[in-house]
C-alpha cells in the first residue's frame, strides 16, 4: 500500500493551498510568446514574466504542477534511475512575497510531515556562498551540519546562461537510498552523479538582479522558485527503484514487456530499451496533445527524434510492426484525470504515431541504401573504417541511429569511426548553437543540448508539407 502519483499531485497543491497559494493547471509545453524557448522545461518557465515584473500574478503566491520536457536528459533516460524526457513538475512560487525561511520551512514540513519520510534519511545543499540557507538549515530546521552540503555555482546557483536578469542561489533535498545504488565512492555525498543520493526537490531563491557589467544587485522583492519532480518523489514514496518502476510508468513498462514478448528485470539492455521506449511514449503523447506534430524544425524535430528512437528500441526488442500508437491508450489511462486534454486528443496522437512510424519505415530503407553504397565503395577501395561524417549523416539526414549502422558495418566486416562520428556530431551542435544565439534563442538553463532544434534536411521536407496539408 503505497501513495499514487496522483494522490502526491494533490497532497502537494492541496497543502500550498492551504499556505494561500492560487493552484493553477499546468500550462501547454509550448511556450506562449517566448522566443527563449523551445519547450517548457520547469514549473518556473511560464511564469517568468512574473517574475521579472513585466506582468502581474493573479496572486503573489502560486503552485503547480507543471508538464516539462527535458531533451538535454535524453541519454540518461533508461540509464539513470532517475532521468525522463517528459516529467511532471510540483512547483511552489512566490513574486516578491515570502522568502528563504518559509520556502525551507514550508518544503521541510511538506517532506517530513505530510509525506512521512524519515528526516534521518534526509541531505541538503546550499550554495557555497549562501550562508543565510545555511543558518537556516541548521539553526532553524535542525538539519545536522554534516548533512549540509555547500556545491558551487555548476549545481546550486541558478541564472539564465550568460544573459542578465533574475537569478541567485539554490537548495536541494536529498534522500540517502543506502548503498547498492551503483555508487563506488566512500565519500558520495549530494553532488555525486550515482542514484544514491536522488535529489528531488530545488529551491531557488532569486535574490540579484545580474547587470549588464556582470554585478549581482540584490532584489528589492526577491522571489521564491521551487520545483520538485514527481515522478522522483513517487519513486521514494513507492519505495521502488527508479523512476520507472512508479504506478504509471510501471504500467507502461508492462505494456511494452507484454508487446515485446520480454520479460522486464532479466536483460539490463533490453530493460534500457523499455524504460526509453515507456519514456518516449509519454512524452510524445503529451506533446502532440499539446500541439506539437512531427517536422525536421524545433519542436517538431524533438517529437520525431523521440518516435524515431523509440522504433529504433522497438526494433532492438524484435518488435517488427508498429507499435508506438499502442501506447497511447495505456498513457491516456493513466494520465487523463490529470489531464483532461488527453482523452479529447487520444484518436488524433494515435493517427500522428502512425503516420510518423511508416514514414520512419520508408526512411530506414533509404538509409540502408546510402549505407549499402558507402559499403561497396569502402570496399573497392579496401577501407574498412566509415568515416564519421557518413556515419553521421546518416543519422542527421536520413534518420539512422548509430547502433544500426554499425551494426550493418559489423555484418559485412567493417567498423565506423565512433570518435569521427561524436566530432561530426559536436561541430553540427556548435553550429546550431551559434545559429541559435544569432537569432537570440537560448535556453533558460542550457537544457536543449541533447537534441538539436535547427537540423536541415532536404529529404523530409515533403513530410512536412504532408503534415500540414494532411486533414487528420
Ligand atoms: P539532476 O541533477 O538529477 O539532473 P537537476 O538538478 O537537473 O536534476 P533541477 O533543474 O533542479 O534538476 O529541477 C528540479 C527538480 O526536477 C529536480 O530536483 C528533480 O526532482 C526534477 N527533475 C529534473 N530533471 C528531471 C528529469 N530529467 N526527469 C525527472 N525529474 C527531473
Ligand atoms: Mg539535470
Ligand atoms: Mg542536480
Ligand atoms: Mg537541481
């Protein structure tokens, strides 16, 4: 008997209710009238003209649970305990009304009184500087200060890139699950990059103002931005591995073992695959009802990287026929009380997967043709290595994960240059980088790095004219 994912959602609004916040639904993933952006990535993103004062909160005090989109994360999902494309953040907010203390006070009581977990079991960092959450911590909250950790600028002190505006120091809470979470270090501690101590909750205290010439002002009315992620608090509360194994991924989980014909828990490999096939699911789905549909620009090409991958897992499972549409059902089950978009749009996101997974087959046999052709004429010329630049433009323009195109090499005696390939990689990311800055796009916490937004291709541009011709 353990707390649903659904019921933590309302345990947390319910009790920043009764500290007189205004609850408000969760915005779209699509940011509205923010250049900045690409997706929302944090319960604090939508709000940010609060923030900095340009408009007025409906309250000066406010929480949410907020749909995010993390594509920077996409290598660790499956990997880490921890990590989703798509999560939900609980997110409490103030604009220039209560500070440091009663934001500490008010998660400390959340964490040890309404959830019950163990204060033993629980850590704390501050930034290196912030000696006010620190006497907080300590002399108010009582936290041992063995147990406060201080982490530098990297981790805990939060601003927009190199840009100007609000910013200022961070605190977390942390949970020690004990050894045997993967970590071999005697010292790890909150900072490490293991799942022992799974950080769940970031309070940021945005307390300057960053000029121009690069000075922090202090804030006449500082703010309050929290945010903690539910799926990682439904992890601790299930007392249950990663975050995959919580009530509604689980349900996914088993969903695509039953689909696959495999056994969740027996191959670590295969249980990547269909953690990230799960991950993908959801976040897709959430996506298109939120308006996003597949393209080769931006947010487009975020959902196609996702569906694409996720085949690609597919595939690694020995699922020959599509299947991604298939569990949108299970996600709409799961999530629809929540979310009552979901149940509207179910119909229209299945037929978007669909779409995108054939059109994905036809892709997958241009690749393998290009590929077939690199293959003959290394061959003629008796190399045995291709180069990272084809390799990597097969997985740029036409679609083509790495693993598959080494794995076509390997069946015909040949390898690829994987160093090439990451270099290829980092100058397309580099490029798409300055282009970005150029047109002034850039990330609120350097969170679109994982996939790329400005990819052009010439192959699927009729895709895209299909899409937006196509009545569905
Ligand atoms: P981590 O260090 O584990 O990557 P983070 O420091 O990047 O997390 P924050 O930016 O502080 O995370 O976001 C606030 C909270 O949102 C985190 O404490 C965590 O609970 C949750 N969170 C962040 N990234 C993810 C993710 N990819 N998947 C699920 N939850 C996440
Ligand atoms: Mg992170
Ligand atoms: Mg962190
Ligand atoms: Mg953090």
């Amino acid at each position: 008997d353990y707390m649903k994912v659904s019921e933590i959602r309302k345990k947390f609004l319910d009790y920043f209710k009764s500290k007189e916040h205004f609850v408000d639904k969760s915005y779209s993933l699509v940011p509205e009238n923010d250049k900045s952006l690409l997706l929302i990535n944090a319960g604090m993103a939508p709000l940010k003209n609060y923030f900095m004062g340009i408009e007025t909160p409906p309250s000066k005090r406010m929480a949410t649970c907020q749909k995010c989109m993390r594509t920077g994360d996409i290598e660790n999902v499956g990997k880490t305990a921890r990590h989703a494309t798509f999560f939900e953040m609980l997110g409490n907010f103030s604009f220039g009304d209560y500070f440091k203390k009663e934001a500490i006070e008010w998660a400390w009581e959340f964490t040890t009184k309404e959830l019950g977990l163990n204060e033993e079991e629980l850590w704390v960092t501050v930034y290196e500087e912030d000696d006010e959450a620190f006497e907080i911590w300590e002399n108010h909250i009582k936290v041992p200060k063995e147990k406060i950790v201080r982490l530098g600028k990297d981790d805990n002190f939060w601003e927009i890139g190199t840009g100007t505006g609000p910013c200022g120091p961070c605190s977390e809470i942390y949970i020690d699950r004990g050894k045997g979470f993967g970590c071999d270090d005697p010292n790890c501690k909150p900072g490490c990059d293991c799942d022992r101590f799974l950080e769940f909750w970031n309070l940021v205290f945005t307390q300057f103002d960053k000029d121009e010439s690069g000075n922090y002002n202090l804030l006449p009315n500082p703010n309050i931005d929290t945010g903690m992620g539910l799926e990682r608090i439904a992890c601790i509360m299930q007392g249950v591995e990663s975050i995959f194994d919580i009530d509604t991924m689980k349900n996914l989980i088993n969903k695509v073992a039953q689909m696959s014909n495999q056994e969740y828990g027996k191959d670590n490999k295969k249980d990547i695959s269909m953690r990230v096939i799960a991950d993908h699911a959801r976040a897709v789905t959430f996506l298109i009802s939120d308006g996003v549909i597949p393209s080769n620009e931006g947010r487009g090409y975020v959902i196609r990287r996702l569906i694409r991958r996720a085949i690609r897992h597919g595939k690694l499972l020995g699922m020959e026929d599509m299947f991604l549409w298939k569990l949108v059902d299970t996600v709409v089950e799961n999530y629809k009380d929540a979310y009552e978009e979901l149940t509207e749009k179910q119909e229209y996101i299945e037929k978007i997967l669909k779409i995108e997974e054939e059109k994905f087959e036809e892709t997958l046999d241009q690749g393998i043709t290009i590929l077939n052709g690199y293959i003959e004429r290394y061959k003629n010329e008796n190399k045995m290595i291709l180069n990272g630049d084809e390799a990597f433009k097969l997985y740029d323009t036409y679609g083509f994960p790495l693993e598959l195109t080494l794995e076509i090499l390997i069946e015909n005696g040949m390898t690829v240059d994987e160093e090439g390939f990451k270099n290829a990689m980092k100058s397309q990311r580099e490029r798409a980088r300055a282009a970005r800055n150029e047109k002034g796009v850039e990330g609120w916490k350097n969170d679109m790095s994982g996939l790329e937004l400005s990819v052009q291709t010439t192959i699927f541009n009729g895709y895209d004219t299909l899409y937006e011709n196509t009545q569905i």
